[in-house]
C-alpha cells in the first residue's frame, strides 16, 4: 500500500513491491515510475515533493501493473532512444539501448557526407530512423512490414517532424524485391528479427511481437533472406551494419561474406558482447 508522504518511502514501498514480483531492475523501475507521476526528471527524484494521496493511488496503481511484467516503456508510452523520446506501446518493439550503437554508427559513416540516402530495415518504432535524420543532413527511409508497427513509426515521425525533415516511411517487407526504395543507397541499418525459436526469454520480451523477436529455428532466417536485399539496394561501396543474436557472430559474417560484401567486421556493444556486423558492399 502506498500512502502519501514523503518521496523517499514512497520509493522504498515501490521496489519492494517490484522485488516480490521478480521484476529484474526493481529500484530503477520504481522510480521511473514514481518520476512518471510526480512529472519530474528521474534525476531529480529526490527534490521532488511529497506525494499527495491521488498521485499515491496513481503510484501504486503502476506498480501493480509492472508488477505483472508489462514493460516499463508500454506503461510510461515512451522509451529513450539516443536522446530522443520515442513512442511505444502494444504492437512495437520496444527499442533496446545497445541498438543506440546502429543510429550512432550510420551518424558516424555519413556525417561528412550531405543528402546521403539512408534505409533503415526492419524499422518497427522508427527509432534508428529518427536519430539518424535528426542528426544528419541524409534522406532517410525507414521500412516496416507489421501494420502496427508502421502506426507507431508514422506517429514518431509526425512527433518529431519539427526536427525530422527528410524521412519517408516505406509500409513493406523488408526481403522483397519488389519493395519500394530505388537502388543506389549509401548506407544501411538494420535491427531484424533473430532470436532463435526455442529461446527462452524475459516475461518483459514476450510482451514484444513475437514477430519481430523470433526469426526461425536458429534465429538467421530473417538475416539470411536480407543479404540479398541489402546487395541489391546498395551502391558499390556503400555500407551495412546488423544487429544479431549473440551467437551468430560467425554466422551473420559468413552470410556477408558470401553475399558480395568485403570489409566484413565484428562490432561489440557497450557490454563488449558481439552484436553487430558491418559490411561494404563490392
């Protein structure tokens, strides 16, 4: 039960009932959602004023939610992704902070390099999408294929249109021939589906379409129809960075390998755990 009064019992009230619920993170969870409601910065938590009794009902009704492993984004209706406020809810993957490392990537590849064209793959939420044309002078085009999760892309580019000027938004299947992005493309990301079927994942996960989590019996299937997608649409020199399952490693560079890219590359997380593969087009 949560009673009004000061911040800090409040707090200590949310992580116990986030605890006895097997939530992973419970101190950060409680606070993110006291923070939530109180409308404060998360960092200043602490000078914020005591809780009045609705703000209290409302604390506890939240917790009880998360309590039953809803993620803590679909409950807040936002996540942080490279600095950026991105909408999520029910029917979008929930974008991850190591992912912040493909946005940061394309950044770093094209930054001297005006009105390059850039194709985000697998898009779900638009999160790469928006950090990359919010940082850069590109012609963005993010691609989805799940109904809804394009809604959720076209409402985070309609949030930040403001500072998202050049990003199209491309409803297809991202392995097809047919879809819509003209070849000639310098540079792309992509954060596909790849966790092998028979995975066992977190109660948080399985809130996010299974869809665009689980690629087949090893997971690769997706990856595996891509390398032919990304060949076609790139120009020779241009460049792709994949997000991968920890141990494919090996595997996403041998598909690369195979497909026509040189200059195959690992790229570890901030956790040094193999993520990512970059690759240059012949």
């Amino acid at each position: 039960m949560i009673e009004p009064g000061p911040v800090r019992g409040a707090l200590a009230a949310g992580i116990r009932t986030l605890q006895e619920a097997g939530v992973p993170t419970p101190s950060t969870d409680a606070a993110q959602l006291l923070a939530h409601v109180l409308q404060v910065e998360f960092t200043a938590l602490g000078l914020a004023p005591a809780l009045d009794q609705r703000q209290a009902d409302e604390y506890e009704q939240l917790l009880r939610v998360r309590a039953t492993r809803i993620p803590l984004q679909y409950i807040a209706g936002f996540t942080w992704f490279y600095g950026l406020p991105i909408a999520v809810g029910p029917g979008v993957f929930v974008p991850r902070p190591e992912t912040e490392l493909l946005a940061q990537w394309a950044i770093g590849e094209i930054s001297d390099r005006p009105g390059a064209r850039v194709v985000d793959l697998c898009s779900g939420s638009g999160a790469v999408a928006i950090a990359v044309a919010e940082s850069t002078d590109a012609h963005v085009e993010a691609v989805e294929s799940d109904p809804e999760a394009f809604v959720w892309l076209l409402r985070n580019r309609a949030a930040h249109a403001e500072i998202v000027t050049d990003l199209r938004a491309v409803f297809g299947d991202a392995t097809s021939p047919d879809l819509d992005i003209e070849p000639g493309v310098d540079l792309i990301t992509c954060n596909p589906p790849y966790v092998p079927a028979s995975s066992q994942v977190t109660a948080e996960v399985r809130h996010d379409p299974s869809r665009a989590v689980f690629a087949g019996d090893d997971g690769l299937s997706v990856i595996a129809a891509l390398v032919p997608q990304f060949a076609r649409l790139l120009s020779p020199g241009g460049a792709v960075m994949v997000e991968h399952d920890e141990s494919h490693q090996h595997a996403v560079m041998n598909l690369l390998a195979d497909g026509g890219f040189t200059q195959v590359s690992p790229v570890l997380d901030l956790a040094s755990r193999p993520r990512f593969v970059s690759a240059v087009r012949r």
